[in-house]
C-alpha cells in the first residue's frame, strides 16, 4: 500500500468551481486533514481505505470526487434503464438519508445534472422504486432493501464505476457478510473501491485486501487530537438512574444522547427519567421510519433535549453541537463505544462523553481501554460516591470461551470471510 502527502486548501486538491462555490458558501475554509489526504488520490481513480475519527468530514471527502468524476464522464458515458453510476453502501437508513441530502447540497451548483437517490427499508418500496425509473448517478443504499430493489427489476449494478462502503468495518461484518456477497457478484469486477470508517478491526482489515486493488492506505485516527472529553463516573449499583438525572439537571444540557443496549431499556429508562422530572423520547428499531425521522430531526433542531438511544444512533449520524453522549448501559464492542463517542466532539467542536459503570461493569470497561488504547481516571460524584470502593476480585470475569472460539477460530473465520469475497464474480 501506498502514502500520500496533504493539501491545505480545496483549490489545491483540484476540485472544480462548481464544488468550490459550493465550498465557500457552506463556509468550509479548509479541508480537514482526510479531505485532504483522500481527495487527490480518488480524483485519480485509486482504491482507498480510509481511517479517521468520526466527525471529520468523511462524508464531503468521498462526495466531492464522485460529484467531479461524473462531471467528467457524464458526456461519454450511456445510461442505459435503471443503471447506477456510483453506489454508496451503508449500514442504517438513517446514515443512507443523510449522506444523500450531504450529496444534494454539494451539487447545487450542477443545476440537477446529476441524480442522487437514497434507499432504505422500513418504508413502501413503491416511492423509491419511482424515484430510480431511468437510473440514477449516485444511489446511496443499505444492502438488504437494495437486493429487493434488485429482485424487482427496479435496479441494475452493471455499470457501478465507484463503490463506497461507509461505515465499512459494520459493512463487512459478519451480519452484512452474505448481502456485500450478493451485491458484488452484480457489480463490474473493474471498478474503484473506497472503504471508510473510524474503526477497522483486524478481522476487517484481512477481508479487505480482497476487495481492493492496490489501494492508498489512510489512517488518521488519533486520541491527541480529538475535542472530545472522556470521562467515567462510578455508580453504586441501582443508582445509574438517580446519578443520570442528576447530571442532567445539574448540568443543564440543551442535547444529551444517551445510550443503552436493549429496546426494551430505552423506554423503562424514560419511564424512570420521567418520574424525575425529566422528558426523554426513544430511538430505536421498533420505532417506525417515519417516527425516528421525527425523533431524530427534533432532537437535531433541540427541540427534544434528552434523546435515549440503542447503537442504531451510533454509526455516522451528524448531530450539529451536541454537548454530551452518555453510556448508561456500556456497548458490548469496544468499537461501538467509539463510534457511539463520536457523536459529540464533532467537526472540531468541544464535547464530552461520559461512562456510567457499577461493579459489573468494570472488567468491560478495562477491555474496552485496552482495545482502544487509552486509560481514564474513575472518578465520583459528590453525593453518590461509593458504599465501598469497587473490589476487582468481586468483578465478573468474562465468561470462558466455548471450545474453538479462540484465536485460531477466529483466524479460520477470516479466511472464510475473505474466500466469500474472492469467489463473489
């Protein structure tokens, strides 16, 4: 794999006026640093795989180029039925929304030349079936409701030139592992690939020298750069609820997201936040589409302050200012916990993410350091410290792993994974 330098401005990358009127009117006045490691290299048709932390600005360093390629190859290209130029695949609908309006906004300047669709599940098929009738440029998806789409003769992938995998390290996972399969045995084997993502577990990383061909490799995650704030606070155990609203009400947020790990722990939390005095919505599967498009638009335009959330937040939402993210239950991936982290602290404003542990949550929560490489002090709060400092011989201890799940198990798993993909032509 091969290195890049960095540009300090946009004209430097090579991006074109329309993209740079644009640029200026959103008042974007420099890239960030992996706008400007990436831009040049997909500009140039490379592979790429791209590490950053969340928030800095991952979404415009794939969306500029892709607008600048089909600028110019719009004219010699034919579209034929219901092609795809550029697709974009993503793990949640509403990541899908968002990175399509993202799209829109930096193509004003095109004057519609270019279409971009997004589709999900969790709605009528029939609208997003009428909105791909003769093609699209760019169609921003999640693998299952593309493969119905598919199977409905509503889309075809034989002419995708770019594939974008957002989000990759949840893309090449185990539960997306069968749907990626399917869908790249419909693409050109000829085409650009372009993973990004905050996070990329070993597991991934072996998969993705299959998918790629001789890609520019970008990592530019880093702790001592972050705005970000992390701290921990103890709790005794069944005071998580009291010590939560306390800090809520003490601290006065105008946003908080908070995280757990059930649906059913969304709605018994808010239950119990609202029997002290605090209004909190829900964010979580069972909701229907409509519904979290409400929730979530409302609580980005602060007009609900308190949001309770499962992990279908954590991944690639952009909620403008939010102060704080707080885990009341922790995520069961070291990874999750900071992808759920980066929800605040984005795009170079100040944030702070908070832990709630008890007892049993303390060996989880050393793992999740270790994994992701940094300590943080354990701290109390004046008025709920401790009945008796946390004893780590009372701590649970994960439970022994069933035979062939160790290392060697997993290494087999990833060879299988990355066979999968070598046979998907």
């Amino acid at each position: 794999m091969t290195t890049v330098k960095t540009l300090n401005t946009f004209p430097e990358l090579g991006l074109i006026p329309q993209l740079l009127a644009r640029l200026s009117e959103l008042e974007y006045l420099q890239p960030t640093p992996i706008q400007a490691h990436v831009i040049p290299s997909i500009l140039e048709g490379r592979d790429l795989i791209a590490g950053a932390n969340t928030g800095s600005g991952k979404t415009a360093a794939f969306a500029l180029p892709i607008l600048q390629q089909l600028d110019a190859d719009t004219k010699a290209q034919s579209k034929n039925g219901n092609y795809v130029s550029r697709l974009i695949l993503v793990p949640t609908r509403e990541l899908a929304k968002q990175v399509a309006d993202s799209i829109k906004s930096y193509a004003v300047h095109f004057n519609g030349a270019y279409k971009t669709v997004s589709v999900f599940g969790g709605v009528s098929t029939n609208k997003q079936m009428l909105a791909l009738r003769g093609g699209t440029d760019i169609l921003v998806a999640t693998p299952g409701r593309l493969l119905d789409l598919i199977s409905s003769n509503a889309i075809k992938l034989d002419m995708v030139k770019t594939l974008v995998l957002d989000e990759a390290d949840r893309m090449l996972s185990l539960g997306f592992t069968d749907e990626l399969a399917a869908l790249l045995k419909l693409m050109p084997t000829k085409k650009q690939t372009l993973l990004f993502s905050a996070t990329f577990p070993e597991a991934v990383t072996t998969l993705t020298t299959s998918l790629l061909n001789n890609p520019i490799e970008v990592q530019l995650q880093s702790a001592d750069e972050s705005t970000l704030v992390q701290r921990v606070f103890m709790a005794n155990k069944g005071e998580k609820t009291a010590l939560l609203a306390y800090l809520i009400q003490q601290h006065k947020w105008r946003k908080a997201l908070i995280f757990v790990n059930a649906k059913r722990h969304c709605d018994h939390l808010a239950q119990k936040l609202a029997k002290r005095g605090i209004t909190a919505e829900v964010f979580h599967g069972d909701k229907g589409q409509g519904a979290r498009n409400r929730v979530l638009d409302a609580f980005k335009s602060g007009e609900i302050e308190v949001l309770i959330a499962t992990d279908i937040a954590a991944r690639g939402l952009d909620i403008e200012k939010l102060p704080v993210v707080i885990n009341f239950d922790l995520p069961r991936s070291p990874a999750d916990y900071m992808h759920r982290i980066g929800r605040s602290g984005r795009a170079g404003e100040v944030g702070l993410a908070i832990s709630m542990i008890d007892q049993e949550d303390f060996h989880h929560f050393k793992v999740i350091e270790k994994k992701n490489k940094f300590s943080l002090e354990r701290e109390e709060v004046e008025g709920f410290e401790l009945h008796e400092p946390f004893n780590e011989s009372k701590v649970d201890k994960p439970m022994a792993k069933p035979a062939g799940t160790g290392k060697k198990k997993r290494k087999k798993q990833s060879q299988i994974n990355a066979d999968i993909w070598l046979n998907r032509g």
